[in-house]
C-alpha cells in the first residue's frame, strides 16, 4: 500500500484526537451552563480525559501485542467515535465525565500508534519526512483546538465540539481497514495478563495526572488530598517499574528500550522541550490578558501565528534532516527556544505588540526545528518489534512534560506574585517620597476631571495599588520564564550524546 495513503489513514484519527485534548477548554462555561455545574466541577470534564488517556498511551506497545495492532487501531478509533458521540449527549456532568474517560481510552493509543506506523511505512532515510508528518499533527491540534472550538460552541452549540468527530471517525476506520496491514511481528499474539503490573500503573499515572491537574487549586502538599494522591502516585511507580523489570514474566512495558542511550537521551530532551512550550503557551495568555488587558482575539493571534511558523518550518526540517547531521537543526532548536523564553523574561507592561509576538514566533521555529531530528535520532536505532512499546513511552513522557510545565509556571507565578507584592507595598507609605509624588500627580489630574480633594485622594490610592499588583504580576512572569529558559539551556548538552542507530530500520511499507 502507497506509504502516503497509509499516513493519512493514521494521522486523520490522530489529529481529531489531539485536538480534543484542547476543545473542550474554551467550551467550559458553555457546558457547565448547560448541565447546571460549578467551574470546579466543570474542569473534571477535561481532567477526566487526560487521566485516561494518560494511562493508555504507555499501554499502546502492549495492547497491540494482545489484539494485534491493526485490530486495535480499529477499536481505538470506534471506542473515540462512539464516546464522542455519547459525550454531546450526555444529560448531565457525571455521564460527560463518564463518557470522557471511555474516549480518552479510544484516544490515548492513537498517537503512539500512528507514530510506529508511520517510522515503519516509511524507509530510513525518509524517516525525517515521517516525523514531519506527525509532527505537523502533533503542533496543529493544539493550535486549531481552541479556535475550532471557540467557532463551533459560539455559532452551533458545544455538543457539536464532540460529534464533529463522528463522520470523520467512520471515514478513519474505513480507511484503516483498507490500507492497514499487520506485520508478522505486530499481528495476535497469546499473552499472560500481568494484572499487577497493569494496577500499579493505572493508579500511578492516575495519581500523577489529578496531582498535577489539581495541585495549584488545592495549594499542593497543604491539602491532605493532594499529599496523599502523590504518595500514591510516587509509590505505585517505583513498584511498577522493579515489577516490570524484574519479576514480570510478560512486561507490559519492555524497559530494555532504555539500555539504548540515544532513546533514553531523547526521552529526556522531549520532556523538557515540551515542559518548555507548554509553560511558555500558558504563560503568555496570562500576560496578555491578565496584565496587558488584550482581548482573548488579539491573544489568540499570538498563539496561533506562532504556531503557524512551526508548522511552516516543520516540512522544511524534514527535508532537511535526511540531509544534514540532525545534531545541529536540534541544537538550533533548543538556543531558538530559549532565547524565545529569555526574551519573555525580559518583557514589561510597556512592550507592543510585535514585541510580545516575537517571542511567540521564535518558539514556534525553535520547535520546529527540534522536534523533527528529536524524534527520528530518539527513534532510530529501536527495532521494529519494539517500536509501539517505544513510541507509547515517548509519547508519555512528552504529555507528562508539558502538564508538569503547566502546573510548574501557574505555581510559580502565583507565588512570586504574592512575594514581589509584598516586597513592592512595602514602598507604599505615606512617609515614601515617591510615593508621595505618585499619589499628588494622581490626584492632581483627578480633580481635573471634576473629583473633590477627598474622593482624588482615594481613588490614587486605588490605582496606584492597581499598578503595584500588575508590576507583581509581571515580575512573577519575568521569573517564570527566566527558570523556563535556564531549564532549557541546560538541555543543550544531551543534543551531542545522542547519535543515529547502527541498524538502520530496513525498509517496508504496511
């Protein structure tokens, strides 16, 4: 079968899956609204299905081994499309969150799978133009997630986010059945299940998503809550892993995949660059329009031009890096990305727009040109039988880098920002000098607009603590990205560790 039908077969499921990881975001107030929910409640909708899907993205390599994998890229791509479906018709919060976890457990194997499919269908050399592919993917779901969602709540009704995925899902599950064929290593095979194992890391990794989906809004290790589900958590995982490693009979995940040390190195690159893009992605909606007061369209031209210069330079690192040592289009990516995140540490409440958006952009080709060579150098001297055991781990570890980046810049600004308002009122006396010239002009230009002396007074108090609690907002995002940018800097160096395999995946077409 032509390896570019065999693409599009696995990455039109893919991208409908990615995006829903973000639509359901911006449809938020919508839902709780129509289902007579608080905020709290709401966000569990969103939570539910990252826990699930979490848990089955490392299951992938494993679950492709018992069903065979084409069988089960079938049932993955049918449990998605009927969850959806079931979750714009849910009639109330607890049958969404329900029918949320059933589609994250459609959805979590789509991405790993498709990844092993597409390293496999096509041959080596062209491995790079594979990984831009999926990468494309991987970059435009969350840009067009919220916008798409947005457009569909605003102009249909929020129940069309999820049943939009209806038609698109049968017409995936055709062409699955069409175009995809198992390999003689991918197809049933007879496997003792290893039920504990499969508990330890179904509890760990549901642990560890609540944790750092609800650490902040429980102020962490304060609430008894969140102290004890990351003990859970901790233990569950280190119990898995020396289970798997040396008691299992049949491992649902192979950990022998970490004795190559490009995999290992890459799997430790990608968790940062994506700790990186997600901490950066959330960060910048918090300046914009929690301090700088641009409208929710303005920020969104932000994000998503920035996103769009990953997506145009993707193709072109895909080219590119069967051409050139993928070292150095990943060494660029990462001193781009940094010096994207440094020039965000930099920002004050008096930039414009263009200075706010080359931060943005600089990312976006920074990424782009990381994640292509990353993923194909972290990828390449993997055999083939293992290659869903392996792209399941990647996958993994990327999606646990970016919620750890998420819950780490919502904590640190929140904190900084109450340490730098303390710090900045204690200028705020009657006695301060400064203070004192602030508050006469305030007052002065008031009282030119018709106050009386007392109200004048009052109201320059009022603004003038307004100011200190954007300055302390802002110092709070200077400190975030500067940490961002310092994290990503040291990641550098592992770039140079990482070489090709000294096999080549041999070519063939699935």
């Amino acid at each position: 079968m032509n390896r570019w039908v065999v693409a599009m077969s696995v990455m039109l499921p893919t991208l409908i899956e990615i995006i829903d990881t973000s639509v359901v975001n911006v449809a938020l107030d919508h839902i709780r609204g129509s289902l007579s929910a608080g905020i709290d409640e709401a966000t569990w909708a969103i939570t539910a299905y990252l826990v699930s899907n979490a848990i089955i993205i490392p299951l992938t390599g494993w679950l492709s081994r018992m069903f065979g994998r084409k069988l089960y890229l079938i049932l993955s791509i049918t449990v998605f499309t009927v969850s959806s479906f079931l979750c714009g018709s849910a009639w109330n919060l607890q049958s969404l969150i329900v029918f949320r976890i059933i589609q994250g457990i459609g959805g979590g194997a789509l991405q790993p799978l498709s990844q092993a499919i597409l390293l496999e269908a096509f041959p080596h050399k062209q491995h790079g133009t594979a990984m831009a592919l999926f990468g494309v993917g991987v970059m435009f779901g969350p840009i067009i997630g919220p916008l798409l969602g947005g457009w569909i709540t605003d102009n249909w009704a929020w129940q069309w986010i999820f049943f939009i995925n209806i038609p698109i899902g049968i017409l995936s599950v055709i062409m699955c059945m069409v175009c995809i064929t198992d390999p003689p290593y991918m197809q049933r095979t007879k496997m003792t299940v290893d039920y504990l194992g499969l508990t330890l890391l179904v509890v760990g990794l549901a642990a560890m998503q609540i944790v750092l989906e609800k650490g902040q809004g429980e102020d962490w290790f304060s609430s008894g809550y969140i102290f004890w589900l990351t003990v859970v958590s901790v233990a569950s995982i280190i119990v898995f892993v020396v289970v798997e490693c040396f008691f299992a009979r049949s491992p649902i995940i192979n950990f022998n995949v970490f004795r190559d040390v490009s995999f290992t190195t890459g799997n430790i690159v990608m968790f940062f660059a994506f700790f990186n893009l997600f901490a950066s992605i959330v960060l910048l909606p918090i300046y914009l329009q929690g301090i700088m007061g641009y409208t929710a369209t303005m920020a969104g031209k932000v994000l998503g031009l920035g996103g769009i210069a990953t997506l145009l330079t993707m193709p072109v690192v895909g080219v590119l890096v069967n051409k050139v040592n993928p070292r150095w289009p990943m060494a660029a990516g990462i001193l781009i990305a940094s010096a994207s995140t440094y020039l965000l540490s930099q920002l004050n409440l008096y930039v414009d727009f263009n200075t706010v958006f080359l931060p943005r952009v600089l990312l976006g080709i920074g990424m782009g040109l990381l994640f292509i060579p990353l993923t194909t150098m972290t990828m390449s001297g993997i055999r083939r039988e293992d290659m869903g055991n392996a792209t399941g781990i990647y996958n993994l570890l990327r999606n646990v880098g970016g919620s750890v980046g998420v819950a780490f810049v919502m904590t640190m600004v929140s904190r900084h920002s109450q340490t730098h308002q303390l710090q900045l009122t204690e200028h705020l006396s009657p006695f301060d000098r400064g203070y004192q010239m602030a508050a006469s002009y305030i007052a002065r230009m008031l009282r030119y607009q018709g106050y009386g002396d007392y109200a004048s007074a009052r109201v320059a108090d009022g603004v003038i603590y307004g100011q200190t609690l954007k300055q302390a907002a802002v110092l709070a995002f200077n400190d975030a990205a500067y940490v961002i940018f310092a994290v990503m800097l040291c990641v550098l160096p592992l770039v140079f560790i990482m070489k090709r395999g000294k096999t080549p995946t041999q070519q063939g077409l699935h």
